[in-house]
C-alpha cells in the first residue's frame, strides 16, 4: 500500500520529534493532535 504524506511529513524522524518532546519543544506542527497529546501525556509520565 502506498501512502502519500503532506511534504512538510515526508521526511520527519520520530527520534528527533521525541527528543523535541523531552526536552519540552514543541511538535504540534509536525505531528497530528492525537499524537501531540501522547507525546505530551508520555513526557509528563517520566
């Protein structure tokens, strides 16, 4: 299956959005809501 992405995604590393989270930058613009608030909920975990 293929799946095109906006060209803004298409080349987005995930370690480097949750190293961004960790260290509390935000990455609202880079990912979905859903994922923001995961992202944010697992930081505030730690």
């Amino acid at each position: 299956m293929f799946m095109a992405t906006a060209p803004a995604h298409s080349f987005l590393s995930s370690s480097i959005v949750k190293e961004l989270a960790h260290f509390g930058g935000d990455v609202s613009s880079m990912v979905p809501g859903i994922v923001n608030d995961a992202l944010k909920a697992r930081v505030v975990g730690k």
